[in-house]
C-alpha cells in the first residue's frame, strides 16, 4: 500500500514537470504563444499515463519504477528538445512512443525469457554480423563510421549490436562453473575463450569504425556480466590489463585514437578545430550555472550535436547542474531498480541478461557523461532515453522492457 | 545464490562510486573552471547577446547611410560599409574577428542601445517582438567632399582634413592608403604586411615634420609677442649661419635680400623666420604651440587625436630653436593639428573642438541628442587673426601658393615642404604640406593636406586644397 501511495506521488510530480516544462515552452514561443508546445505535452502526458496504467493494471508483480524512471528521463529530454528545435522534438515524440508501444509489447507478447538461453549460436552470428555492418556500409558521421542507411532509413547497427552482444554473453556465460566438482581451473576457463574472442572482434570493429564510445561501452558491459558470472575478479583485473594493452596499441596505431586524447588533455588548445564540440559544451554548461538560465534564455545551440551526444551540456546550461545531478541520480536510481531484477532472476540466462542490460544503460550515462564535461576522452553516443534518435530510444525501451518482463516473471512465481 | 547476490551489490557499489565520482568532478570544473570557460574567447555567447540589438546606421551631415547592419545569424550580424574605403578611417569597423575600431569604437555604446525601455516590452509579450534597433549616428562629415579627396589622393600616402571653422564639424577626413572594411576577413594579412600601414588614420595619428606651414605658428607668435614686428624689415641674404658648422638656407639656396615681415611670410624664408624664432625663443614659440595644443591632448569628440610635439631647447640652441621655427628640428605635428591652425585664423583667432558626430537618433529618426560646438579657446587677438587671414590670401595671390588659387573665389593658405628622416640609403622628396581655408571674407572650410614625399607644398598639396574648395563651394 506504502509503495502504491509512492508511486502515486511520483507519478503527479512527473505529470507537474511535464506540464511546467512545456507551459514554460508555450510562454517563449517565438511568435508569440506557442500552441504546439501545450499539444505535446499533453500528448505526452497521455502516453504515460497509458503506458503506466497497462503495466500496473496488468502487469501488476513487476518492478513499477523501471517506467517511472524512464519517463521522468524522457520527458526531460523531450522538453529540451522542444526548446532547441520542435521538429526534433516532435520525432522523438513518435519515437518515444514507439519505444513505450515496444516496451509494453515485450511485456505483453514475450514468453517466458528462460527458454531464450538456447540460441547462442544465433545471437554470436547477429553480434558479428551487426558489428561489422558499419565497417563494410557504414558512412561517415562526425568522424565515426558507424551510420548505414537502408532505403533512406538510417541507424546504428552497433546500438542492435548491443542487445545481441548482451543476449549472446548470457547465453554463453550462463554455463560457466555448472557442475564445479568435475572441472578443474583450466577447463573452467576454457569456457571462457569463445565469448573473450567474440567480445575482442567487436571491440576490434568498434575501434576501426571510430566508434569508441561502443567499444568503451562494450567493455564495461562484458567485464560486468564477466564478473558477476564467475564471481572471480583476478578476471576482471586481467581484462582491465589487456583492455590497457589494447587501448595503448590503439593509440600508437590510430590518429583517431591519439587525436581524441590529445583534445581531452587541452581542449582549449584546439578550440576552433578538434577540440571545439568540448570546449563549446564547457562553456555552455559553465554558462548555465547551479540554477542555468533558464529555458530559451541561454545558448545551447552553440554547442555542436547539442541533441544527440551534447544534450547533457544543453540541460546544464538552461535548467542548472542540479537538474544535470538530479538527471544523474535519477540515472543511477534507474539502474538501481534495474540491478534489482535479476536478484529475482530465475536462472542464469535472464539474471545475466538483467545485469547485462542494466550496465548498458548505466555504463552509457558514464561514457558520454564524463565525456561531455571532459571527465573521459570524448566519444560519442547518445544519453539514453534522452538524446534524440529512434534507434537509441527503440533499444533503450527494448531492453527496459525485457527487464521489466524478467522482474514480472521472477515476482509472478515466486 | 548468495555469492550472486553479493556480487551484485559490488557491482551497484562500484557504479555508485562512479556517478559520485562523475559529480564531484562536474562541481570541480565548474567551482574552478566555469570562469575561464565562461570569459574564453570561445564563448559566443557575448557576441550573441550584443547581437540581439541590430546596429544603429551611421549617416552623413546630409542623412545619407555610410553603413547597414543586416542580422546573419544568431551570434552575427554584418555591417556592410557602403561606402567601402572612402570613409574607412572616418569611421571604423565593427568585425566579429577584429573587434571595433574608430567611430564604431567611441560611439559603440550609442549604436547598440534603443530607446525602449523594459517595462513597456514586459507586458507586451503578446505582440511579435519587433527587431530592436540601435540608434543612429548623423556625422558631420560631407559625402561629396569625402569622395573628392578620396579620389584626389588615391594611389599617394597622405592624409585631408577639412574643418567647418566656426563649428569645428569635421567636414571630411581621409588617410591614405585605405582599406575596405567590409572584406577584413579577407584583406587582414595583406593590410598588416603592408609597409604603408593602411590601418593607421594619418589624419589624427599621422605625426610629420609641419615644414614651412609651422611658419603660420611662428608668425602668430611673433605677432602677440613682438609688437611692431609686422612693420619690421629684414635683410634676407639667404643664409642663417649660426656657428661655423650649422646654417639655415632658403629653399632652393633664394636670396631675397631687403624684405618685410609681410613678404618674409608670402615667399617663405627660412631666414627670416629662424631670426625670428631666435628673437621669440623656444618658450613664447612654445607657448603659442601650447595654445594649439602642441605637448597636450587636443579635446575632441568621436575621434583621437595623437599629440604633436613641439619641443624644449636650451637657449644657447639656437640651430634647433631656428629650425623648430620653420617647422623643422624636433617638430612634429598631425594633420588634424594644423587644419585646426588654419580654422584658429579662419574664425578670428578662436579655436573650435573638433567634432564628428553632430546628433544622435532614434532607430525611427527621432532626435536624441545634439552635440553642441566648443570652443577651446582664444588663440590670438581678432586684430592678429586679420594679419594672419591677409598674410595667408596674399599666399595664394602672391606667394608661394599660387596653385591653389581659385577664380572667383578668394583662397587663403600656407604652403609646407617638409624635409624629414627617410630612408638614409635613398634620396627622398620632401612631404608636400598645404593649409588654408576659403573664402576669405567670410570662411566655411578650413583644409589640411599632406601628401607624403609629394615634394613642395606649392604643388600637389596646394592643387588638392584647390579641387577640394572648388567642390565644396561651388
């Protein structure tokens, strides 16, 4: 009854920041009142109080946060968006609710996930096959070369390279240490040399597509789901030293590579060239201040990419750093939630799947976070849930829904 | 199950330490870098915030527009500078990349601000925000005369100052070379390499040897300080000779024998006027340059005026005080200095302040603000000022200043040639100096004109001020 009331609470004051924001947004309309600011937030509004009624009515044994959280994220992302170019805003409206139909949808129609532990096989060829999409088609974007279209449709595959990657390390770490008695250290580990070579190709394909952000990504999710399979961290401490290695030998390889340590060393120095996204994104977020500028007020559009990778920098600069530290705890909070779920897990599989895709979501905060105040060699991929782009939303929103599918599953049986 | 459950919460722990981590390191750049970041040249967001004003339109005496703001984007708009190089030093440049220099510098504050006031915009926020538009500037500058001595030097180094005598309205000013400010981007490497300097206004900036046309100094001096000394006769034999290692010639080596102060003025000796200047010595000479402003700051408005130099010598310096009394030795002046001599004698001995911007508008035209003129003070008696304007008409009617003679018109001047320290390796020509102003009985325009190694101020510099007054009064 308590959590009921909490999550009633945390609804309204979701539905009072959505209707803040783009109230807010009709008052600064260019043209006097802006009519289609007050329209999307209402639809907005709308779309998750469906989404949370089918989930609570229907789907009443699973986590309630896990959506609570997203939404709080996406509309937060929505209305900066809106406030930097509505025609953006209004794509991501149709992708936000195409990743909450998919949500609801994974909820809905999955079966039970366990039987899914399977097809490893399957997952390893559609990790590979996806890694390597961008290498053979891929064209170029801001450096990486990681965008391919398909009839004038274009998307990341490395972002569905994610899920696969995921699907296909739980699959293959799920019998790591079963039968313990029989095997002996080496043989243990022998299990482990198939999932490491197909992790290092991909990590291989991410560093020549320029994508290091994937790559870093990657890495942290692998060397998680590695961990919490074996439970052994002199593993985790070798993958670190070979990940040193490799990230070293990269560096002396690829100017791509040295060039983007170079501009996080001093970004100042490259400030009209290389170094100009970070250097603009600083300013912009040193410009907003605790309390920012408030929406319209300040410049965000300085800042190069600002509604994909730069959009933290945006919402630094208008709505203050505390509402960027209040989107991080709410990040970790999420994560949290989402950390929870395979506590519940019923085997391996979905518990591995559970840890995998939480990292994803986490480890990705961090990246592109730390990257945008300088904290990490910059890389670019978007903040989840809120940098505009379908693909990040629709994979975002799938594996949010697998977790929301395991929780119900695991609390439903037990 | 249980060493699952531990794992887990390692893994919650270390991404814990990492969001605090990610924090704290956004609260140490922003508690120690914002500043910096903030006031890096990177930062656009000054420019933008300028930019949300469109600037004011600079305009001639006659409201014709010398410039155009048009927005381009949000942190820039461009002014385009109609008139390209003809009024470049007259009023500056205002450039994203090179910042603001001349009128668009001292009046900056005036072209970005408007008139409307916070309130009224408050509670009109229904209504489309109209473009704010920066007020207006209405020079007293002249496009006709401005474009004639653009014209007239062009292809010469040199520099023209036309003053209206008794308001001390610049008419026009123009240095030369010029450059056009709305291609800066393009030009700047060019402009800075150029030996000539063409970013330097010569005109205010331009400090030269005055040459012959200091005699006007001289002569003014004499006449307060001497009395009876414009009846007094000379004998010219056309050589000062001070010790057995330094003279002083006439130009041209001319003897002129038995003459008075009058002729001694009309034909320019060096002989007489260094007599003279020996008789004044360095202080009264120095004084009466004081008065012109020579040593000090000149008062102007819209525009800088660099100091011209009149120097100290000892009184057994009598080489120096010689030469410094034709307008040689140590004696350095800007043009701007010498048309405000001439505009002293034109308006009977008071010296007007210089000034380049008349009034001040609203973006729809209203009046704002006149600049009244100022006097700077009484230079010379009314009674010298008539000697002086005599001395000056018989220059051109008689002397050494024939060229700039006008049928119809009675032109009044002094010539100048100014030896100076060129290159040593070379023989240089002397800078052509003229200073007048017209018509004689009752004065408009006072005129300056240098043309660097132009050789003798009877010539191309005398020529310039005729053409200059012919378009101004006819």
């Amino acid at each position: 009854m308590e959590s009921i009331k909490e999550e009633r609470k945390l609804l309204k004051y979701t539905y009072l920041l959505c209707i803040v924001l783009f109230v807010n947004m009709f008052f600064i309309g260019k043209d006097g009142f802006d009519k289609g600011a007050l329209i999307m937030g209402v639809i907005i509004c709308i779309l998750f109080a469906y989404s949370h009624f089918i989930i609570t009515r229907f789907f009443p044994d699973g986590d309630k946060y896990i959506l609570l959280f997203s939404n709080v994220l996406a509309v937060i992302g929505m209305g900066i968006l809106y406030r930097i170019n509505s025609p953006i805003a209004l794509k991501q409206l149709i992708w936000y609710t195409v990743g909450i139909a998919i949500f609801i949808l994974v909820v809905v129609l999955f079966p039970s996930l366990t039987n899914f532990g399977k097809y490893k096989l399957v997952y390893m060829i559609c990790t590979l096959i996806l890694m390597s999409l961008g290498s053979l088609f891929g064209k170029e974007v801001f450096g990486a070369k990681n965008w391919i279209s398909i009839g004038g449709f274009s998307f990341q595959p490395t972002e569905f390279g994610k899920l696969s990657l995921v699907a296909y390390l739980a699959a293959s770490l799920q019998y790591y240490g079963k039968d313990i008695k029989e095997k002996s250290e080496f043989i243990k580990f022998k299990a482990l040399i198939e999932p490491g070579i197909v992790v290092m190709i991909s990590l291989g394909f991410m560093v020549y597509q320029r994508d290091l952000g994937s790559a870093l990504l990657f890495f942290a999710i692998s060397v998680t789901m590695l961990y919490i399979a074996t439970s052994r961290f002199k593993y985790v401490i070798v993958c670190l030293v070979l990940f040193m290695v490799g990230g070293y030998i990269s560096y002396k390889l690829f100017g791509h590579v040295r060039q983007r340590v170079l501009i996080w060393g001093d970004p100042w120095k490259y400030g009209y060239d290389e170094g100009l996204q970070l250097v603009q994104s600083l300013i912009s977020i040193a410009s907003g201040g605790l309390f920012g500028t408030g929406l319209g007020l300040g410049y965000p559009t300085m800042v190069p990419v600002v509604t994909s990778d730069f959009i933290f920098a945006a919402i630094c600069e208008e709505m203050g750093l505390l509402t960027g530290f209040a989107m991080l705890i709410l990040y970790f909070l999420l994560f949290y939630r989402c950390m929870r779920v395979p506590v519940y897990g019923k085997d391996k599989f979905t518990r591995l799947l559970a840890v995998g895709y939480s990292t994803m979501i986490a480890a990705q905060v961090l990246v592109i976070v730390g990257g945008v105040v300088g904290a990490i060699p910059l890389t670019g991929i978007t903040l989840p849930l809120v940098s505009s782009g379908g693909s990040s939303m629709i994979i975002t929103f799938f594996s949010l829904g697998i977790l929301q599918k395991i929780s119900e599953d695991g609390q439903s049986y037990e | 199950m249980n060493d699952f459950v531990i794992n887990i919460k390692k893994v919650m722990l270390v991404f814990l330490l990492l969001f605090i981590a990610l924090i704290s390191y956004i609260t140490y750049i922003y508690m120690f870098n914002s500043e910096k970041a903030v006031s890096s040249t990177f930062n656009n967001r000054l420019w933008a915030e300028r930019n949300k004003v469109l600037r004011g339109t600079i305009y001639d005496k006659d409201m014709n527009a010398l410039t155009k703001s048009t927005k381009i984007s949000v942190t820039s708009q461009k002014e385009k500078y109609l008139q390209g190089e003809i009024f470049a030093h007259a009023i500056g440049y205002m450039n994203p990349v090179y910042g603001l220099a001349g009128l668009e510098k001292k009046y900056d504050t005036e072209l970005m601000g408007s008139g409307e006031t916070v309130v009224s915009k408050f509670f009109d926020f229904n209504k489309k925000e109209e473009e704010k538009v920066g007020n207006g500037l209405r020079t007293t500058l002249d496009s006709k005369l401005q474009k004639k001595a653009y014209e007239l030097l062009k292809g010469k180094r040199g520099a023209v100052v036309a003053l209206n005598p008794k308001t001390g309205e610049i008419l026009s000013m123009v240095s030369m070379p010029s450059y056009n400010p709305n291609n800066l981007e393009k030009d700047w490497k060019g402009i800075l390499a150029n030996k000539d300097l063409p970013l330097i206004n010569r005109a205010v900036s331009g400090l030269y040897p005055p040459g012959s046309i200091f005699k006007t100094i001289t002569a003014i001096s004499a006449l307060e300080n001497i009395p009876g000394v414009s009846n007094r006769s000379f004998v010219d034999n056309g050589t000062l000779v001070f010790n057995q290692s330094s003279s002083l010639k006439n130009y041209d080596g001319e003897v002129m024998g038995n003459i008075d102060f009058r002729k001694a003025y009309l034909h320019s000796s060096n002989v007489v006027f260094g007599t003279l200047g020996i008789d004044l010595g360095n202080n009264a000479l120095k004084e009466t340059a004081e008065k012109f402003y020579f040593n000090k700051d000149t008062p102007a408005s819209g525009i800088t005026i660099e100091n011209s130099q009149f120097p100290s010598y000892k009184s057994n310096e009598k080489g120096n005080i010689a030469q410094s009394a034709i307008g040689q030795a140590q004696v350095l002046a800007s043009p701007m200095e010498m048309a405000l001599v001439a505009s002293t004698v034109a308006n009977d001995g008071i010296m007007m302040q210089p000034m380049l911007v008349k009034e001040i508008l609203s973006s729809k035209g209203k009046s704002l603000k006149k600049i009244e003129p100022k006097q700077l003070g009484e230079n010379m008696s009314k009674e010298n000022a008539q000697i002086m304007k005599d001395l000056m008409k018989g220059v051109v009617a008689e002397g050494t200043g024939a060229n700039a003679a006008i049928s119809g018109i009675t032109v009044c001047g002094k010539t100048g040639t100014a030896d100076h320290k060129g290159d040593a390796s070379k023989q240089v020509a002397p800078h052509s100096w003229f200073i007048g102003f017209a018509p004689y009985e009752n004065p408009t325009i006072a005129i300056a004109v240098i043309v660097e190694e132009g050789g003798v101020g009877g010539g191309i510099a005398a020529q310039i001020t005729r053409e200059l007054i012919k378009t101004y009064l006819q």
